[in-house]
C-alpha cells in the first residue's frame, strides 16, 4: 500500500515501514541527546507519525479507519517503547560516563563476636525458647558447691574425674577454679524455689596437660530443669529439640547410660558424625541427695540437668582440628568466624 | 579394663557379633571404646629354642637356635630368661612389632635383618611387649611345650580384647564375671558363677592362725584360709594365658592365682608366707607414724598414722589392701600360706595409695568401697583354686573377723510407680522382676513395690533411683519416650550484670571490633608490666597452677589485651581492632573473690584495611575515644572525657572516662599506651590506643539514674539554621573549651567542631577552629537578626573567655 506525500523529508511512509525506522533508530540512540531528537522525530507534533496521520486525511473512509487504527496502535507502542529507554538510560546513568565498578567498594569493617561467644548464644536461645533462662555464677567458687553438693564428696574416687585447680590461700583451703558449670545447679536451688529452668554459660577450668583436644581453661553451658512431675521423657524431648536445633533435623542422637555423681540415672548423648559417636553432653535426672542438700524434697520434685562443652561443639561444627585455638586469639583464626 | 572374648565366654554364651555385643554394653553404660585383636602378627611363628649359646663380643646377649618348622635360624637375643628346649614366639624378618622402646603406645616397627655386636640376626624371640599383648618386656614369652613349631602365633595368642572404660561406680565390672553380669541381662542368656567350693581336709583353720582386727573402722571384714604344703612352681598354660591376655606378667602359680580371682571378681587378694609370720598371728592396725615397712617392689617405706598396716606381732608384713610387704612373700620355698580376702575402708585405702604414690589394681578397687560380702567369694574362689593348682592342704573352716557385720545397707525400698516417676515410662511388674533378677537382685514383693536385696558385688546400689537407672539402661534408654517439657515455666529474674556485658560485646563488635577471649590467670610480674594503681588488691594466688605462666588470676584485661595486640601485629597486616569483655578476679581477703566485669580493647596497625579510596594512617587516641563513645551512646550515658592520669598510658594523651550527671563517677579510661609499657611486650606497631570500661560502675550508674531505656523525645518540627564559625584561638585551647562556651545557650542544639588548621596563613602558636552551630527554637521560627544576636553573645564569650577571634578569609 502506498500513502500520500507527507511534511518534511519523510515521504509516503507505510505503518510498518515507519516502526522499523522507529525501532531500529532508538536501539542506537545511546545518549540522552539523541533519544529525545528520535521523541521529535517520531512523536514529535511535526514528527513522522504525525504526518502518516495527517496523510490520512486524502484516503477513502475506509482505508482511513483501517490506517490510522494501526497509526493510533504505533503511537502507543513507540511511546511505550521511548518510555522503557527513558527509565532505562536514568538508571545506568548513560550520559556521565562509565566507572570501574571492578573497584572493592567502601565495605564497612565489621567487628565479630568470638566463637566460644556465638556458640553459646547459639546454645542458650534455643533453651532460652524452652523457657530456660540464662544465669551465671561465680568462676572461682567453694568446694561445697564444685563438688560436696553436687554428690562428690571429698576423697571419692569420682573426684577423679575433675581434676581441680586450687585457690592457695592461708585462710581457705576450701576455694577453687570451678571445674564445671554445675555448681550453680546447688546455687540456683539454694537461692530459690521450684519451678526451675536455667541454662548456665560460663569458663571453667581444669587441672589437665593439654593438647590439640585439651584445654585447661574452656566454657561449658550447663541446664537444670526442676519442678513436679519432671520426668527422663522430658530430658530426652528437651535435649532432643536441643540437638536437632544445633546439628540439624537429620542428625541421628542417642541416649546410654552414662555415670556423673549428681545425676541418676546418668546419660551421655552422642551425634553420629561421620561414622562415629561423638559425646555432646551428659545429662540425667538429678539425684536426689542433690536435691536434698539444696533443701528440696526429693519426694516432691524431681528434675534434669546436663552439661556441654560449646568449643567442643564449634570445633565439630565448624572443623576446627585444635582448641588451643579458640584462647590464642590469633586473628587470622577469629576472623574466619 | 581390658575384657578378652574368650574368658567372657566361660561365663555366658555370646550369640551375636561382638559389634552388636560392644554396641549393647556401650547403651548399658559400660563403654567399649575398641575391640582389640591382638597377636595375629603376620611372621611371627611358634620356635623351639635348640641351643643357647654365648655371643663372642656380649656378656648380655646370646646366640640362639630357633627351629621354626620351615628352617632354622640364628638370632641374637639379650633375654635373661631364654633356655634350651622352650617354646617362644619367634619373628622373622618382616614381622612388624610393637616398639618396645618407644614411650608412645602403639607404634610398631618392622624388623630387618640386622648386625648385633657383629653378628648377624635372622629374626627375634619376642617378648610380651612386643607382640602387643601386655606390657613385660623383662624377658621372652615362654610357651606351652605344647605349642607346635611353626605354628602361626594368632592361633596360640590370638584373642579379641573389649577395651571398656569404665564409670567409677561399677567396680563389679573390674572383674570379667561383672561384665559378664551384665551381658547375661543384656541378651537374657544364662550366668555361669566361677565354682567357690572348695575341700577342706586339713586342721581347723583357727588351730593354725589368727586375725585381730585392732582398727575395725577401717577394716570392715577380714577373711583367710590356710593352705599348708602347697608346691609353688609356674602356673599352668591355661592362667598363663589369661593374665597374659589382659596385659599381666605371670610370676608363681600362687601369686597368679590372687591376681586371677581378683580380674575374675574385683576381689583383691594377698597370699602371706605364714612360716614368716610370726606366730602365725595377723593383727589389722593402724601404723605408728614414721613406722617403715620395706613392701614387695623392695623400696622401703616410710608410714604415717593413718595408714592401715597388716602386721604380725612383731612388724608391719603388709600395706593393708596396697602392697604386700617384702617379708612375708610367697617365694619358691615357701610350703604353707595364709590367704587372705579382706574389705578396707575405701577412702582410707585411697589416700594411703596416694600418699605413697602406690596406685595398685588392689586400690582401683578398695577405693570404690567394696561390700563385705565379696571377700569371701573371692576367697573361696582362690583357696579352691589354690588346691586345685599348687595342691596342699586346706584347713578346715575359714577366719572370718567381720566387725563391719550388720552395718551396711541390705536392701533398697523400690515403689513400682516410682520407676514411672522417674523414667516417664510404664514399665510392667515382670518385665521390672526379670530385669533386675538378671542383674543378680533377688526381689521380695511387697504390696505396691518390693524390697530389693543388694548384691554382695554392687556397692553402688543405695537408692531408689539407683535400681531405676539398672532397669531403664537394660530396657535400653531408646524405648523412654520423648516429651515435651511441660508445666509452669518459672518467673524470670533479671540478669544485668549479664545483660550489660552483652550489650557492650554487641555494641563493640558492631563498631568493628573483633572480640577475644584470654586465659583468666596470668603472672604477678606479666600484669606488673600494665603497671596498675598501687590500690589494687593483690592477686589470688593458685596453689597448683597449670603452668607458671598462670600462677595468679588476672586483676586487668590490660595485660591480655596488649598481648593479643602484640601477638598479632606479627601475623597481621590490616587493622587490629581488639577488645575482650570479661571478669578480673579482685581477692579483698574475704571469702570468694569480687568477679568484676570489665570491657578494654585496643587500636594498634593501620586505621583502615587497605583500600583505593581510604587513608592509610596509623590507628590513635581517637579511635579508642570513638569505640567508648559509640559504647556510652548505645547505652544511653552521657560521659565526660577529662584529662587523667594513669601509669599505663602516656601522659596528655589519656582521659578519664565519667559520667555527666551527678555523681561524676569514674566508668573507664582512654589513651594511648606509655610507651615504657608498650615496650614490654614486643609488639611490631607504632602505638597502641586502648580503653578500659569497667561495666560493674557503669551498672551502678545505670541503676542510680534509671538510664538504660531509650525514651522518645517528640522532635521539633521547627526549622533550624546553621551558621559556621572559623576562629583562631591559641593552640592551647581544647576543642572542649569552645563547645562548652557554645552549648550555654540553650538555643544552640548542637555545636560540632569540623575543622582543625594549623600553620601557613595562621598566626605562630596559634590553630584555626571550624565549628558549625546549629540553632532551633523548641517554640519558635528564628528570624535572622536573632541567630545574629545569639552568634555575637557566643562571638564575645569566645572572645572573653578564650581570646577567640573570628578569622579574616
């Protein structure tokens, strides 16, 4: 079909022959200049659409409708287009000239907690969910609590499994390093009354040689659960809600019989990782000697407690081969945190 | 304790794999940590020893011909104890050995034909050491003359070893029939109890010997058979075997037999030559203090009061439940014995062992406070095995002084509903019968529970809850349910101590510090090098420190912090930006320690990271300044930093942190190190910025003054003007000044210095100030001619006050 003469330079035009113009002349506008000289030479009030339009006006009625409905669909359709390249050359700033976006940005230095840190927060919100709440106790503490309250008493062969860091002092020969978190087990019943929930973080420390999986400086999270009707089945679902939150819900735990002396009947809970079992914790039912010292009814109460070590934790999580690491505050090891 | 397969199995049939067998101990408590195989060595074979001969250049060694059924072969061997005719484990060359030499277990060598003193060995006679069955390594394995040549070892030494770690309460399973106990209720197959009937044809025992018990306190039982005519000689193959199988040396059949029952039950035992007893009279008592007692290793020792003696009428003959002593001990002559099986007190017997550091599998034992009931089983085991073995003749009847009779717990009250209590399990009445009967408790039903009788071999057994935890660990603690914890959770108590040390952490690391965590001890001279106020407490001591270099608790994060600077700054290229929130331990001599909580970190290196567009200064004062800042304003405390003094940090270039408000009280200080202290600790930077928050005082000023909390302020929707001003005032005058002079007027909401110059085109001694004010009303527009007034009051002041003059662009 062939149109009427037109105004200016652009002589009879069809529709179609007019878009590809359009389309293939605002692909290359690449600047802000010549995207509006290609709005004023297509959609300008002298541009070439409207003079196709204006063209019209010499055609029978019929072509006319059928012409300046796909003139009118054109317009819209360039206008959309010249829209998108608009919003398009704003945002990547086409005029101002390139930059090397190669370059590191201005990153903010961010600070970081350390490991042992993260880890027992990590340990202490998911009981803290449980309704556990967290306290904290005294580093170096009475033998009374370390050991005579918690069922281990003075010259016991189980004492052997504590190897304790003594105060030396002319006055008290009773003052030592706690060697675990549990004192504060006879402490929090001392100080209040059933209910109980807590979960303690906190350092303790050991007489014992160390090595790439010995510290005698290291934190342990302890948990005490007391009140009526607090039975083994509520140990196991705790820890279990415990464990699966820490290593995830596919991680295979188990529960044996394990021996601590404030505790009966005594559990170890192990992980399966990479094979083998690995010890994350000992628990059991408190005993009821340790409920007696504290001044609870044994007849009335009863209740759970554990313990774990969150470097011991952090090191199978995250692979960590030496826990000498975590006190040397080496950098170069508590930046990859 | 090591548990060999094969003497298990004479006390229970095992019908499943040892994987599943190690797998169910392990669940009941009784830990297998590895199953050993020993002795299957590869070229390791049975030899005949055809001659012994001396070695031309060696006093100590010998020449020895070794039939080995494929050959013969000479090897050089220095074993005291190698003779013609005996039957030895010999090694070829390529066997791979356990090290005898090495202190580090397990490691083995692989042997190579080598030149001893010039001649040439083809192979070893082994010792116990070094096939990897036990520890002697005094001499050569003998074998069995039974022992065919060229046989493999692993067929005549092979066993498969349960290595248990064992809980101290289960001193039961220090003998084999123990674990066996155990697994009898795991796979409810039969017990087979080691026969403890004996014949009695001799005199009564009592015409023959007797025992006093002088100390009943610390001996509770004290039983003994005498055995007359006994032939002691080496015992036969089949007790070799044991004892060599869990890493025992075998000495005389009488001594192995003791040693037997005491791995076969956990009862220790100790044989007396009673022709050297004098007057065949025992009296159990308590040394005198200094009293000496040469024991059966032939060190003499020196006892103290408290330590139980055996002793005859006229000397000590035996450390009760220790050592034998030296005088009284079974040798190749010896012909009559008195046997004797005994309970001591166990924490007694513990500390004697420990005072002499005499750590004996009798003590491993004793300590754990054995029931008085086991001695006599273990001493009619070994009597009747002592017939059996040596011969002789056993008297008749047995001594028995029992002083502890009647004074231990006989039963446990067990309430069916409380093993439900407990546990959270029902578990039925039969299933509680057949459990606990399997582990050897003979139960009297009573009403709603029973009354439980304590086996003579479990002095663990005292409550209740003891008995459910037999019954939950043989029901395996996989089948207790798994419940929520329910019920009413307690009421919360604040923590602020805690909450404050976790928000400065926070607030630290958010400001781009990187948190560390220091050993809580350190040295008197370490923190000397902080130099702390001579007002600080002196440092609590530890008696047993794990080193040297942690012989005091610390009473200052200074001296760790600086270290972490110190050690990285030779590690670390970017900045280093430390600090530690944690306890100092300050000892006022009554009773626990002060834990005061304190946060301090430290600036040292390079700002920034290295960067394209950031500066490449060293860090300073003001970083440290700003951390504090950024601290105090998270934690809502208006703070003055005012000009201080403290030993650790340089003079004019140290603050000391208070708190606006009333009290004034001292929170902390800031400044950069003095550099005599920094010198002290070998760090590769320039200077170290430090600060110190003592959170115990800024806890209190939060509580006096109820800070803590943000509160809205409505803002003001006026506007507000800004006007700059560059002044030039003496080099003196701080930036502090200024802002005080500025900040009087209350329409002043802001006064912040922005720019500092000294030098070309301002005076000599004199520095360019740029400050900008900023000026709102809270209920009114300011027209400019007001801002104006205000600017020329402030102008004055300045002017007044510190010879401030407007600089002239």
């Amino acid at each position: 079909m062939s149109l009427p003469n037109g105004q200016g330079t652009h002589k009879s035009e069809s529709v179609e022959e007019l878009k590809l113009a359009a389309v293939t002349e605002l692909d290359s506008a690449d600047s802000s200049e010549r995207l509006e000289s290609w709005r004023v030479d297509f959609l300008g009030r002298k541009g070439r659409l409207t003079a196709l339009l204006r063209g019209l006006g010499s055609l029978d009625i019929g072509e006319r409708k059928v012409i300046g409905a796909g003139a009118n669909r054109l317009r819209d359709e360039l206008e959309s287009l010249y829209e998108d390249r608009v919003n398009q050359s704003k945002s990547s700033q086409v005029s101002v000239g390139s930059i090397d976006i190669t370059l590191p940005g201005r990153k903010p230095t961010l600070g970081g907690l350390h490991p042992s840190t993260q880890m027992i927060r990590e340990i202490t919100q998911a009981f803290n969910e449980m309704g556990f709440q967290t306290v904290e106790g005294p580093e170096v503490e009475l033998e009374k609590y370390n050991f005579d309250m918690l069922n281990i008493p003075a010259d016991h062969p189980a004492r052997d499994q504590w190897d304790t860091i003594w105060v030396d002092s002319d006055t008290h020969n009773d003052v030592l390093l706690r060697t675990h978190t549990s004192p504060m087990q006879a402490r929090v019943m001392e100080q209040g009354d059933p209910p109980i929930r807590v979960i303690v973080p906190g350092k303790c420390y050991r007489y014992e040689s160390t090595d790439a999986t010995h510290e005698w400086h290291f934190n342990q999270v302890e948990g005490l659960a007391v009140d009526e009707g607090i039975t083994f089945a509520d140990l196991k679902g705790t820890l279990y809600e415990f464990a699966r939150r820490i290593f995830g819900s596919t991680r295979k735990v188990r529960f044996r019989c394990d021996f601590f002396p404030f505790v009966e009947p005594g559990v170890d809970m192990s992980i399966e990782w990479n094979g083998d079992w690995i010890e994350i914790l000992g628990a059991g039912m408190v005993h009821p000697k340790v409920l007696e010292y504290a001044g609870y009814d044994s007849a009335k109460y009863t209740g759970f407690a554990f313990g774990m070590g969150p470097e011991r934790i952090s090191m199978l999580r995250n692979e960590i081969t030496d826990i000498r690491h975590f006190f040397s505050n080496d950098l170069r090891f508590l930046t990859q945190f | 304790m090591k548990v060999p397969v094969s003497w298990l199995s004479e006390y229970v049939d095992i019908d499943m794999s040892l994987d599943d067998l190690a797998h169910r101990l392990t669940m009941g408590g009784n830990e297998v940590d590895a199953i050993e195989r020993t002795g299957w060595i590869d070229n390791v074979v049975v030899g005949h020893v055809l001659a012994v001969a001396p070695h031309p250049d060696a006093d100590r060694l010998r020449l020895v011909t070794v039939d080995h059924g494929s050959g013969q072969a000479e090897v050089v061997c220095g074993a005291p104890n190698v003779a013609e005719g005996q039957k030895i484990a010999y090694a070829s060359i390529g066997a791979v050995l356990q090290d005898a030499y090495s202190d580090e277990p397990g490691k083995t060598r692989k042997l190579k034909r080598s030149k001893i003193r010039g001649v040439v060995s083809e192979g070893m006679a082994c010792s116990v050491r070094e096939l990897g069955i036990g520890d002697d390594h005094d001499g050569i394995l003998v074998l069995d003359d039974s022992a065919v040549i060229g046989t493999p070892i692993g067929e005549i030494l092979g066993e498969s070893v349960l290595d248990i770690e064992l809980t101290p309460n289960r001193p039961d399973c220090l003998g084999v029939v123990g674990v066996a106990r155990d697994v009898s209720a795991i796979t409810r197959s039969p017990l087979k109890q080691p026969n403890i009937d004996f014949e009695a044809t001799g005199p009564d025992v009592n015409s023959l010997a007797q025992v006093e018990i002088a100390d009943p306190d610390l001996c509770l039982r004290y039983t003994a058979t005498v055995i007359r005519g006994v032939n002691i000689g080496p015992s036969p193959q089949w007790l070799q075997d044991r004892l060599t199988s869990i890493g025992e040396r075998s000495i005389s059949n009488l001594v192995d037999i003791t040693n037997f029952v005491m791995f076969e039950l956990g009862q220790p035992l100790h044989a007396f030559d009673l022709d050297k007893v004098v007057d065949q009279k025992i009296i159990v008592r308590r040394a005198t203090e200094g009293e000496k007692l040469v024991t059966l290793d032939d060190k003499e020792r020196e006892l103290e009061s408290e330590m139980l003696l055996i002793a005859d009428p006229d000397r000590g003959i035996g450390l009760a439940g220790v050592m034998g002593g030296a005088n009284t001990e079974i040798s190749d002559s010896t012909t009559n014995v008195i046997l004797e099986s005994a309970t001591f007190h166990g924490v007694n017997n513990r500390k004697t062992a420990r005072g002499l550091e005499l750590a004996s599998q009798a003590t491993l034992r004793f300590e754990k406070s054995l029931r008085t009931g086991l001695s006599e089983v273990g001493l009619r085991r070994a009597t009747k095995l002592i017939a059996e073995i040596a011969g002789g003749e056993v008297a008749t009847g047995i001594i028995d002084v029992y002083p502890g009779k009647g004074k231990e717990q006989d039963s446990v009250r067990l309430d069916s509903n409380h093993i439900e209590r407990i546990l959270g399990l029902k578990i039925e009445n039969a299933e509680v019968e057949t459990t606990l009967g399997n582990l050897g408790f003979d139960l009297d039903a009573d009403g709603d529970g029973w009354e439980v009788k304590i086996p003579y071999w479990r002095p663990d057994i005292s409550i209740p809850e003891d008995l459910v935890e037999e019954i939950a660990r043989i029901v395996g603690y996989d089948n207790i349910p798994i419940t929520p914890l329910a019920g009413r959770p307690p009421q919360w108590q604040p923590q602020p101590e805690m909450d404050l040390r976790n928000r400065v952490t926070d607030a630290l690391s958010q400001a781009g510090m990187r948190e560390t965590i220091s050993y809580s001890a350190s040295t008197n001279d370490g923190e000397a090098r902080v130099a702390l106020p001579a007002e600080t407490t002196s440092a609590l001591k530890l008696r047993n420190p794990i080193n040297a270099d942690y012989a005091v608790m610390r009473r200052t994060l200074r001296e760790a912090i600086l270290n972490t600077v110190a050690r990285n700054s030779r590690t670390w290229r970017g900045p280093i930006a430390v600090f530690e929130t944690g306890r100092v331990f300050l000892d006022y001599g009554e009773g626990l320690p002060e834990e005061r909580q304190m946060a301090t970190g430290a600036f040292a290196g390079p700002r920034n990271e290295l960067h394209w567009d950031a500066s490449t200064v060293g860090s300073d004062f003001y970083d440290a300044k700003g951390a504090v800042e950024a601290v105090l304003d998270d934690l809502g405390i208006e703070a003055v930093f005012k000009e201080g003094e403290d030993a650790t940090f340089t003079p004019g270039r140290t603050a000391v942190i208070k708190v606006a408000s009333a009290s004034h009280a001292v929170i902390g200080v800031v400044g950069e190190v003095a550099s005599g202290v920094f010198s002290q600790f070998d760090a590769e930077v320039e200077s170290v910025a430090m600060f110190e928050l003592d959170l115990a005082a800024i806890l209190k000023v939060m509580q006096d003054t109820g800070t803590g909390l943000d509160k809205f302020k409505e803002f003001v929707r006026l506007p507000a003007s800004h006007r700059d001003l560059s002044l030039i005032v003496d080099t003196g005058i701080t930036a502090g000044q200024i802002i005080d002079i500025a900040n009087r007027n209350r329409i002043v909401t802001s006064a912040t210095v922005f720019d500092l110059f000294e030098g070309k085109g301002v005076p000599e001694g004199k520095k360019a100030v740029a400050v900008r004010l900023i000026y709102q009303s809270p209920n009114k527009t300011l027209t400019t001619d007001q801002v104006g007034k205000i600017e020329r009051q402030i102008l004055k002041q300045l002017a007044d006050e510190l010879g401030a003059e407007l600089r002239v662009q």
